[in-house]
C-alpha cells in the first residue's frame, strides 16, 4: 500500500486535485439523487453530476499516470495535464450548479444572463478539453511510455477516447435539434440540441445511465470512446496476470498482438453503435443491418485471435535445436 500511495504521489498534482474534487461531487451527487426530489426530463437533477463526476474521476487518474511516464516535453505535458484539470473543474463546475438551479447545463438555450455566461464557458470548455488531450495523444504516440501491449494500449485507447470526444461536438448542438420543455420547477426551457436521434429527451431509458430505449442515443458510443483506454488497460493487466502461468504469452509481442485483436473488437463496438444511434435505433434494438456489422467486427476479431494464438503456441512447442542453445550459452558468456 506504501508503495502504491508513493507512486500515487508522483502522478501529475493538478489533475490528481481534479480527480479529488469530482470525487467529492459524485458522493454529494448521490447524496442529492436520495434526497432531493426534483426532476427534469423525468431523471433527478443530481444523475448528470454523478455520471460526469466518476467520469471524470477515471480519465483525470488515467491522463495523471499517464503524464508522469512521459520522458519528452514533461513540462509540456504538465501544462497541457493542468489545462485539463482546471477545464474539467470549471465545465464539470457549471453542470453541478445548474443542477443545484434545478435547470439544464447542456443545450440549455434561455437568454437569461447566468445561462448565456455559463454556455458560452462551458462550450469553450468543451474545445480545451479535446485540444489538451488531443496535443497529449500526439506526445504519447511518439515516446515508449512501458513495454509493447502497453504502449499499444494507451496508443490506441486515447486515440478512441478522443473520437469519442469528438461525437460531444454533435453533442452539444450542432446537429440543430431544438425542443420545448421545462425545468424543475415548470420554467419553459427550450434546448437547442440532444443527444437523441428520432426521438425526444426525456422518454424512457435504461437504468442510471438513462440511454434511449426508443431511438438513437449518441451518449453511448460517446461513453464507449470516451473510456476504450480503460477497457484496454485491463486487457493489459489481465494478460500480465495470465503470463506468469501461461507459458505462450509471455512474450510481450504475443500480448501486443492480443491487445491489438482487443483494439479492433472494442472500434468494432464503438462503429456499430455509432451507425446505429445515427440511424436513430435504439442500443438495445439492434436490427438486421446492426447485428450483421457487430458480426462483421466480431467474426474478424475472432479469426484474427484464434490465428495469433494458434501461432504463439506453436512458437511456444518449438524445442530449441543444438545450434540455438549454443548461441544462447555464447550469449551469456558474452
């Protein structure tokens, strides 16, 4: 536990006091989703702060560790972390008190003076978000930061991340949607986009995240994008912790080609459900078209695993000829 508190400590500060901050507001978040009844677009004021906050949480910590293992433009990185972090805090920020106003923070188009001052800070937001972590992908994909699945984990996941970031430009209102509603006390609200396709904010949804049941979503590939660094990571860690017992993976190109396989099926899922929610279909009614190009990913991600897995093995069952352990005993002599 030492051990990893002092590494911990040597991530980067501003983003590691960010990563703290939402903390604190996803646990007030979710004291206010028990307490407090007040509801817009038939969910509690409180879940889009809960859902922003751990969202935050998980890619403020990852971007943290991430820059304390840069070894070209650490400066530069630094800058570019604390950018992130004090953005995050800000637009992050402006989404909680709304929620306390109970009143919208996205696509929230009154003209009173509070409102306009917080979209145009939080759009602005929106660009410092993605150009920060767009300048850092680019440093990381320059520089070995750890072995080779690794490299090609984080090379590849925020590479997603940052596509999904890039639906939030659709996100928030370029697709011109406008609709009528109200806030949480009956004030008349007009919003000036969504997230739906084909359908309405506020209707039915799945549990917590409240993704459409009804039509196209694009809060899910946003979500799918937004954290593919996460889901690679663990492809990571699992395949390390498979190594000490299975003989065929140690090698760390054997894994890096694994985590590729990984990174082609996870794109495959963020594709698919990016066409669909466009469409206007929701993620839980996949049709014909949907379930054919999901099949399309997983058969080719599929084929490609059993191929690098039949020939790590069989890499694995070739005994070493005479001339091989020679060279390998000259080799340690050297």
């Amino acid at each position: 536990m030492h051990k990893v508190l002092a590494e911990v400590r040597t991530w980067h500060r501003p983003l590691m006091v960010m990563v703290s901050v939402m903390a604190a507001l996803v646990l007030v978040s979710f004291v206010g989703l028990l307490i407090d009844s007040r509801e817009i677009l038939n969910e509690s004021v409180w879940l889009k702060p809960a859902k922003f906050g751990i969202s935050f949480v998980l890619y403020g910590a990852t971007l943290a560790w991430l820059l304390s293992r840069l070894r070209k433009g650490k400066r530069f990185g630094w800058w570019l972390g604390t950018v992130f972090a004090v953005t995050g805090v800000v637009d992050v920020g402006f989404v909680a008190v709304q929620a306390a106003r109970g009143t919208f923070s996205h696509f929230n188009a009154n003209t009173d003076t509070f409102n306009q001052v917080g979209q145009q800070v939080f759009m602005s937001g929106v660009l410092g978000l993605f150009g920060a972590s767009l300048v850092i992908a680019i440093l990381l994909q320059f520089q070995r930061v750890g072995d080779a699945p690794l490299n090609r984990a984080i090379r590849t996941g925020i590479a997603l991340a940052l596509a999904g970031m890039a639906l939030a430009f659709y996100l928030v209102g370029a697709n011109g949607a406008r609709q009528q509603t109200v806030d949480a006390y009956g004030n008349a609200v007009e919003l000036g986009g969504s997230h739906g396709v084909g359908v309405e904010a506020g209707g039915p949804g799945l549990p917590f995240v409240h993704w459409s049941t009804e039509g196209g979503d694009l809060r899910v590939p946003h979500f799918i994008g937004l954290h593919a660094i996460h889901a690679l990571l663990a492809v990571v860690v699992l395949l390390s912790i498979l190594a000490a017992r299975v003989v065929w993976l140690r090698p760390e190109r054997v894994r890096a080609r694994l985590v590729g396989v990984a990174v082609i099926a996870y794109t495959g899922l963020m594709v698919t459900t990016s066409v669909q929610a466009f469409r206007g279909q929701s993620v839980i009614h996949p049709d014909g078209q949907t379930l054919g190009l999901f099949g399309g990913f997983l058969a080719l991600s599929l084929l490609l695993l059993v191929f690098t897995i039949a020939s790590a093995r069989r890499q694995a069952a070739v005994p070493e000829t005479g001339s091989d352990k020679i060279l390998a005993s000259e080799t340690l002599k050297v």
